[in-house]
C-alpha cells in the first residue's frame, strides 16, 4: 500500500461513524400512568430496574436513567419486576426491547433486521404497575406452549381452533411463553400466529427453536435475525410473582454441520447468566425456558453439547429451586438431571420436555372438525401444560389435551372381547400423560380391589393401531399420516381377568400424582364363551 492510499484509508476510518462498531445507549425506565405513548409529565421515573444488552446489566438510577455500552447486533431491554408488567406493542406481544443494529441484517430470504438504531439517545423503556403487588407475590399460573410448528395458514389454523380458541377467556394464566419452532421454516407466518396468540390476552414470551432460524445466514450470528425482528432478544429474564424466568437461545446454527445445528449455549449468553444470577435470591424458584433439551434424544449422542451444559449445571448448582422447560421433541417426559449429567446440586434438577401444540406436526386422520389427530410418537396428545408458581420455590405442572375436558389425563386401551376362561395374557393399557417412574398407578375391575401396574417402556397400543390402519388403507387417510409410534416412557400395563362371568366387565384406572390431582379413567371389555 502506498504512503497515500494508508493516508486516504486512515481519514475514512476517523470520518466512519462512532456506532460503526459500539456506541453508548441512553435512557430511562419509568412509570406508565397516561397511556400516551412515551414518557407524559405525570409518569415518574422507576429506580432500581434491570437494564441489559444481553451481556452486562445495569440499574436505573434515582431519576430512572441508565447508561449502557452496545454492539452492533445487540438488543437492550429491561428486565421486568415482579410488580410490574410491560405495555402491550402493536403486535399483541410485550413491548420491553430495542435493536442496535446500524447497518440491519444482511441480505435474507426473509427480512432480517432492518437498519435501526442510529441515534442512541432516549432509548426509554415503560412498565407498568400491576393491580395488586401483593397477591402477584402470592403464586399463578403459567401458559407453556413448545412447538406450534405451523408450516402453512392452514396449519395456523389449526393452531387458533385446537389451541388457542378453546381456552380464550377461561383461565387465569398471567404470564405465556412458546419453547421455540413457534413456525415451521416460514418465518413470513410470525404475523399470522401472533394474531391468533394475542387473543389470550397474556403477556407472551417466546424462545427460538431450529424451524426458526434464517437457514440461508451465513453464520450462528446472523441465523435468528429475522425471528429477533419480531420478537427481540433471543436470551432474557423476567420475574413474575417470585419466581425468575430465564429464555434462552439454545440453538446453534452451523451451515457446513449435518444436521445445521446442536444445542448449545454462546458466551454472551453465559455472561448475561453469570451477571444476573447475582441478583437472584437463592430460595426464588428460578425457571429456564429453552427448546432443545438438556438430555441427550438418545444414548451416543450429544444433541445439547456437554461442555455447555456443564458450564450452565456450575452457574446453577447453587439454587435449590430450578425447573427446566424444554420442547423438540414432540413427545412429552419428566427428566431429572443427576450426577451423571454433571449436575452438582442439592437434589436432582427437574426438566419437563413438555408435549408440542402440533403434536406430531398436525398429522393424522381430521376428525368431524376438519382437524388432524396430531398424536405424538410416545401416544400424548397435542396441548399445552399450565406451570403453577407457588410460594417458596414451589410449583406444580400440568398438561391438558387440545379441545378435551381438563380431566383428561389418562389414554386407556383395551381389547373389547376375550375368550372366558383364556389364559390372562393381554391387558389394559394406561398412557399417563404426566407419569414419571414413580408414579403410582393402579387398576380395578368391577369396583374390586386396585391393583398396581407395571410401567412398561414399549409403544402404545393405540398408536399402533393407527399405524396399521395407515399401513392396509387403499387410501391415505390423512394429510399427513400419524407417526410411527415409539416406546413411551409414561405407558402402563396391567393383566385382564377371564376367569369372571361372561358378559362385560369395567375397569378403572388411577394415577396418585405427588403434585396434583389423581387422574382417573375408565373403560370395558366383554368375556364371551367360546365354542370348541
């Protein structure tokens, strides 16, 4: 390079603009009381909240300012109090966040981030009181959607009909949250189901899944841009009635990789863990929303990458009361983390890979509704779960079916007729939906004495018989047929008595849950005598 080509490069560097690389974002969090948008005279300034740009933290001072460095790329945003609630933005979502990112996104398929952030001055954020701080400290419900996975507006519809429409208006959650892959690869169709979300009328915190990401980026950089533009920071926090919720990005794209992406953890996302877990008292229950599981799918393989999860188990083993939220997997478990996970903590650390909205990705027979069965490959049906925050670091967790009543928690099958006095080889089968390992679970037949059954870890029946039916159809039978069933780590067996009178016989089925109501379900089967 020549004496004045270093010249004329070195006066284009010092004329580039000082947000080319960082800059330093200005601000103030305060009260809103006028509901005009930005900050009125009557709504004060809020000392003492959390401020971050997804790495370092900072608090508004007396006068509610804050002042925090940025990169291009970041996203600040405020931390939410337990006794306050973010003002709704025009999408229906919670407004709490703001990009720097000068020079938007690189050319996508999709839009990407536009160019924003320019001027760095007055980035002020607004929260809300809410009606009564003391009963939000008092426990409440919890709406976990994982896995929406619409790939079409038809799939959307399904979505509002199956999930959402039939509990608007009839449940007390304060607080939503969908576990990633919230569409599946069309990211144009955020819009749509945003829509149909809004209608809960719930503060609603979403986490990126695989079927989210850019897949034409060029790098794990750049792979949510388009997903960050309608929902914001891929890793945050938000406290609610005393408990810390953390939503973490735990997909990471690599475009040369097969499959393009492992579970994982970046460093930025440790340090912002690091810095805000020093605000988090030890006996808070402290929630982790993510899509890809902690646990290995299968054994030999590392789909969340150990050394991550190591260094995530070492900035939790401290806190005696964690949950773990999780989706992919469009089947449902209960997974407790010990020793040879790495996991160092006081007792076991509990994560509950909860069942997807779409089930087995909207697939199967449509019923009179013109809706898909959707049962999953482990025999659970679509849905959601409710997470109940309680005093203490206490919670409770339940799943409900999609358009089924509340208490239907256990699938039975059973044969309808058996041959009186056969040998008692077949038996009734129960998928309970929230089972884990210890769960007592118990049969009766004709009101007589409960008997235990044995857990067995193989398909469920049920979904075999869809299975065959697909299998010696002349016509398919569905879009999509229902998948192939898989071992359920939550099925039930338990041996039918022929030696009873001919005739039809009931049996009933109990699961005691140890933090919730025991679930129960019943079916028939007849005994008929059989000439020789």
């Amino acid at each position: 390079m020549t004496r004045t080509a270093a010249w004329l490069a070195c006066l284009l560097l010092m004329s580039a603009p000082a947000w080319a690389s960082e800059a330093t974002v200005t601000g103030k969090v305060y009260q809103e009381r006028d509901g005009k948008p930005g900050r009125g005279p009557t709504d004060p300034a809020l000392a003492g909240v959390q401020v971050s740009n997804g790495e370092q933290i900072v608090r508004s001072a007396a006068d509610g300012s804050y002042s925090l460095p940025v990169r291009d790329g970041q996203t600040v945003f405020v931390i939410k109090p337990d006794e306050f609630r973010f003002p709704v933005a025009a999408n229906g979502m919670p407004s709490y966040w703001r990009h720097f990112a000068p020079q938007g996104s690189p050319r996508l398929k999709y839009d990407g981030i536009a160019a924003t952030g320019g001027n760095v001055r007055n980035w002020d954020f607004a929260l809300e009181p809410v009606k009564d701080a003391d009963a939000a400290r008092a426990g409440f419900e919890m709406l976990v959607f994982t896995d929406s996975q619409t790939a079409s507006r038809q799939d959307v519809g399904y979505y509002h009909r199956a999930i959402v429409e039939p509990i608007i208006g009839k449940h007390p959650a304060r607080l939503g949250t969908t576990l990633g892959d919230i569409v599946n690869d069309d990211l144009s169709l955020y819009p749509q189901i945003n829509k149909a979300t809004a209608q809960l009328q719930v503060p609603w915190f979403h986490v990126p899944g695989n079927h989210d990401l850019d897949m034409d980026a060029g790098d794990d950089r750049h792979s949510l841009d388009s997903w960050r533009a309608v929902y914001g920071p891929d890793t945050y926090a938000v406290e609610e009635g005393g408990a810390s919720f953390v939503f973490l990005d735990d997909v990471v794209y690599d475009p040369t990789a097969k499959p393009k992406y492992v579970g994982g953890l970046r460093p930025d996302q440790f340090t912002f863990l690091a810095n805000y877990l020093k605000s988090v008292p030890r006996d808070r229950l402290l929630v982790l929303g993510m899509h890809i599981p902690l646990f290995d799918a299968a054994p030999g393989r590392e789909t969340f990458r150990h050394a991550d999860r190591a260094r995530l188990f070492a900035l939790l083993k401290d806190f005696p009361n964690v949950l773990v939220l999780s989706g992919h997997s469009h089947t449902q478990q209960h997974y407790y983390h010990g020793a040879a996970e790495g996991w160092q903590g006081s007792k076991p650390l509990h994560e509950y890979n909860v069942g997807a909205a779409c089930g087995a990705f909207w697939s199967g027979v449509k019923d009179s509704s013109g809706i898909p069965d959707a049962t999953m490959s482990d025999g659970t049906p679509n849905g959601y779960a409710v997470l109940s925050v309680k005093p203490g670091g206490e919670y409770g967790l339940r799943y409900y079916v999609a358009r089924a009543p509340d208490d239907y928690q256990i699938a039975l099958h059973a044969p309808k007729v058996l041959r009186k006095g056969a040998y008692p080889a077949w038996g009734v089968y129960a998928n309970v939906f929230m089972g884990q390992a210890d769960t007592l679970v118990e049969y009766r037949v004709d009101d007589g004495a409960w008997q235990s059954m044995k857990r067995v870890e193989q398909p469920d029946p049920r979904l075999v018989v869809e299975n065959v039916a697909d299998d010696t159809a002349e016509r398919l039978r569905g879009f999509d047929r229902s998948p192939e069933a898989t071992p359920s780590p939550h099925l039930w067996r338990g041996a039918l008595p022929t030696d009873l009178a001919a005739g039809a016989h009931k049996v009933d089925v109990r699961a005691v849950h140890a933090d919730g109501p025991t679930a129960t379900a019943s079916t028939t089967y007849r005994l008929q005598v059989a000439n020789p």
